[in-house]
C-alpha cells in the first residue's frame, strides 16, 4: 500500500511538472505552407529555411503526395504533411500562410477574388479567419523588360491590390506581433536603412520588401526600369548607383 501511494504521489508530481513547462513554454506559431504552383528548387529552399520554432504544415495536392512526400521531409523532416482533401478541416486562427512560389496567374486569381483553385480557395478561407498570409519575393515571377507598358502596369496593380488585402510579400517571413508592445522611438540621429541589391535588373516588384526611408545601392550597370523608379519616389524609397 505504501509503494501503491508513493507510486500515485511520484505520477501526480510528474503531471504537476509537465503542467507548468507546458503553460511556461512558448506556444509556436502555426505556420501552413501551400504551393500555388509547380514544386520546384525555390520550395525546397524555403522549406530548408524553417525553423522547429513554427508549427509547420505542408498542405500537398492530392496527387502529388506520394511524389513530393520525400523531397518535404528531407527539406524540412519536423513538418507535418497534410493532403488538400484533408486541408478543409485545419485551423486557421492566429496562424501565417505562406506560398513560397506564385505565378502571375495565381496571383490574377488572388487580386480578382476568384476561388476555383485549392490555392486560391484557401486564401479566401485565411481572408475570412482574418488570418495573416505571406508571399516569398523569390517566388513571384519577374518581367524581362521587354513586356509592354500597359501590361507591367496592369500586373503591378494586381500586386498592390494584394498588399491592400493584407498580404505581405518580401524575403522573410513576417515576424509574430507582440502584444502590447512599445515602438521604439525614432530619433534624428537614426540612419535609415542601406540594402545592396545584387539583380541585374530592378523592377517595380522588387521593391515591395523595402520600407519607406530605405537606400537601395545598385551595381552601375543594373538595369532601373522607369516604374521601379516612381514605384521608389512614391514610396520614399531612394535608388543610388555605387
């Protein structure tokens, strides 16, 4: 009886334990990641650099399950794959979507609110849970800068049409926000920050991850494109060649 007693007091200390790591751990961010588009080098590069940090999902299409299962888990081993099928029924609050790769078609689709895709119905779906979405830079498809004037203008309103929607579009993924967080104050003496861009052409659409203040050093033979350059007067973004 004794033992019975000791044994029931050790299971109850344990419990206890478990407990209070539990509620002093931080809770991870549930983190869903959905491919728009063909699985490719640029999705394996995301998905290498996740961190167990995030609650991690990888939502796959059905059919290409089986496929791209072992690509997933070598990239990234400590997500959780999950069918499209199966996708309906996950949880969407306080979690971040992100689509690593985004064709301008998908991208069309978004801006225009059409859900006949699983992509596009799943980011209706983050819409209506008011849950945050991200798209990564690197995915997007560039212009060449041979494509007409009316076209880069009317694909570039699809890409502020999202950015007006929430969506965020940069290299990183968005950081959590802190609750109730001080910003820090802005002084005269701060010096805004100074980004190298390495691309041989500058487009409207590779500003998008820079904040206003930013100055952008380009190579002396980078190509500006001419809406590159209201994109960056307009958003007080400053372009110096070095």
């Amino acid at each position: 009886m004794a033992y019975d007693n000791e044994k029931a007091l050790q299971d109850l200390i344990l419990r206890v334990v478990r407990q209070v790591l539990a509620e002093q751990s931080p809770a991870k961010r549930r983190l869903y990641v959905v491919f728009a588009d063909a699985f490719d080098c640029r999705c394996v590069r995301f998905l290498q650099s996740l961190s167990p940090a995030d609650d991690v999902t990888v939502i796959v299409d059905d059919t290409q399950a089986e496929r791209l299962r072992r690509d997933i888990e070598l990239a990234c081993p400590f997500a959780a794959i999950v069918i499209t099928s199966q996708a309906r029924s996950l949880p969407l609050a306080h979690s971040l979507t992100v689509y690593p790769v985004a064709s301008r078609d998908f991208i069309v689709r978004a801006a225009l609110g059409m859900a006949d895709t699983f992509a596009a119905e799943w980011l209706a779906r983050c819409f209506a849970a008011g849950a945050a979405v991200h798209l990564q830079l690197s995915g997007l498809a560039r212009f060449t800068g041979r494509e007409p004037a009316a076209y880069v203008r009317q694909i570039l309103g699809y890409y502020r049409k999202l950015l007006e929607y929430g969506i965020t579009i940069g290299h990183h993924l968005p950081k959590e926000k802190a609750v109730d967080s001080v910003p820090a104050a802005v002084t005269e003496t701060d010096s805004p920050p100074v980004v190298t861009c390495q691309d041989k052409v500058l487009t409207a659409a590779d500003l998008y991850p820079y904040d206003k203040g930013t100055v952008l050093l380009v190579g002396a033979h980078t190509v500006v494109t001419s809406f590159a350059r209201e994109a960056a007067l307009s958003r007080g973004i400053e372009i110096r060649r070095t």
